[in-house]
C-alpha cells in the first residue's frame, strides 16, 4: 500500500474518531480504513491506535506519529503544489541552443520580450553550429535550421530561413541597380564565409522552375553576419542573408530588397523541446513567443 496514503488517511481517521467517519469522509470503506492503519502499525512495529466497540484512543506512539504524519502530508501537499505551479507560472532557468546567425541576430529581441514578461524565468541563451543533442546537454529549446531529426522531441516550425539579396539605397545610389542576378558580377558583395583560394562564391536563383548560379565576389568576407550588416547597411556592397536578420532593416528602409521576383534558397526553422506529457510551463510560453515571432501568418 501507498504509505503516504495511509498516512492520510491515519491522520483523517484521528481527526474525526472513528474509521466509520474517516471512511466516509474519504469516500472508501470502513475495512479499507481498518486495513491502511493495520500496514502502517506493521511498519512501524506498534499499536498507534487502541480501538474497542465504543472508541478509538490513539496511543503514545501514535500520538508522536500522528503529529510528524500531518507535517509530512504539509510538505507533500506544498511540494505538489509548487510542482503544478511551475507548470502553470513560467519560472526557473530555461536553456536555450540556436544557430549562431540567427540566435545573435534575430533571437535576442524575442529573448528579451520574453523576460520581461516573465521575471521569475533565467535564460540561458547558447549559440553554436554544431549538432546538438538537447536530451544529452540538458536544453529545454533548441532551434534548428533544416529538416528536423531527433526522435523523442515536439517540434514547432517557425517558417523558413529564406535568404534574400539586398543593398543600402547609399550603395544603389552610387552604383546602380544590378537588373538581373547576372548583373551581380559587376558589383562589390558581400561574402558569408571564409575565401578559398581564387574559388569565387556562388549564390542560388530560380525563376520559372529553372536553378542557376552566379559568381559573385567582393572585398569583404566574414563567417559572423554581424560583420557584414553592419558593411551593407554602411554602403559598402550587396548582402545575401536571411529575411528573419534582415526584416527590422529591410522594413525601415535601411536596405533594400532586390530581385523579388527570383527565388532564392530557404530552408525550414523549428523550435524542438522534449515530448514530456507535461512540459515545463517556461518551455511552453518560450515556444509560443518563437511562433509569435517567426511562424508564418495566416
């Protein structure tokens, strides 16, 4: 039997003064009654509770052992409680893994909404580009650019990572419009990456169900898209990135898009946590602000 079930029950049983009593108060039998207090006397080797046809006195351990079972029944009721509260009340230390691009660039606007909304939660924000086993380092969230593979993980698509060719209106102001992608290899570009050798970069167009390249190159290569932002939004040359880093420039005018009628590479984004029954009430609400952010609109 649950011993702290017949704890319980000892305790109503004490309370009220009879097992008649506690048993209808409990919606069990009076032989049930009898038999939780009989598996508690056998653990603890001694009578707690003499009984007769006319009353029930509880005995000196019984009395010392009623007074600890009400403070464990406490203690066990606060701890269910505080359980189901942090389910429903975000609070706690949330680990997060993204991408390093997208987590350094788009994230942190997100990240910070967030724990203002929510000040009895911790992030914990990791960027890195290798694969990541959430279960095996101990992430709630993990973001991840490109079809999702891990098993036992909920996964929660946040639209595409969608690269787009934009420029500074000072840079297009000095030297043009480029009308077609093939025109690219007149201009200055910005590189994401590092150079090999005289190996020029390649950047991915589709129009009318037909893919092609086109060689670009610049003066600028970076593997942080940081540095290059900040070259495009100076002026400096023509930037291939993602439409998730670049909105907040592209909507304020800061640069501008261009090709729009080509199609251009994208691949998915999704939020994956652990499928547990009941997730983590800062795991949910993080997910749900990713959606907000990210997910496509209807």
């Amino acid at each position: 039997m649950d011993r702290i079930t017949s704890m319980a029950v000892y305790v109503r049983a004490a309370n009220l003064g009879s097992f008649a009593a506690a048993a209808d108060a409990m919606g069990i039998s009076p032989q049930m009654v009898s038999k939780h207090i009989r598996f508690l006397e056998d653990r603890v080797g001694a009578t707690l509770i003499h009984r007769t046809t006319r009353r029930q006195d509880l005995t000196d351990t019984g009395r010392a052992f009623y007074e600890r079972c009400k403070v464990i029944l406490a203690e066990t009721e606060a701890a269910e409680n505080l359980a189901v509260d942090m389910h429903r009340h975000p609070s706690g230390l949330l680990r997060v893994n993204a991408p390093r691009t997208f987590g350094g660039l788009a994230l942190p606007p997100v990240v910070s909404a967030f724990l203002d909304r929510y000040p009895d939660v911790q992030v914990e924000l990791t960027l890195d580009d290798r694969f990541v086993d959430p279960v095996e380092e101990g992430y709630d969230v993990t973001i991840r650019i490109g079809a999702p593979a891990n098993a036992g993980l909920s996964s929660v698509p946040l639209g595409f990572y969608h690269l787009v060719v934009c420029a500074a209106p000072a840079y297009l102001a000095r030297h043009g419009y480029p009308e077609t992608p093939e025109k690219l290899s007149e201009h200055q570009c910005l590189i994401f990456g590092q150079r090999a050798g005289n190996t020029l970069c390649r950047w991915t167009f589709a129009r009318d169900g037909r893919s092609h390249e086109v060689r670009v190159d610049g003066r600028l290569f970076s593997n942080d898209w940081r540095v290059l932002m900040h070259a495009a939004l100076e002026g400096r040359a023509i930037a291939f990135g993602a439409e998730a880093i670049l909105r907040e420039e592209l909507k304020a005018g800061r640069l501008v898009r261009l090709f729009e009628d080509y199609e251009t590479p994208k691949r998915p984004v999704h939020a994956l946590y652990l499928a547990s029954r009941k997730p983590a009430a800062r795991v949910l609400r993080f997910v749900e602000s990713l959606e907000a952010a990210f997910a496509p609109k209807a």
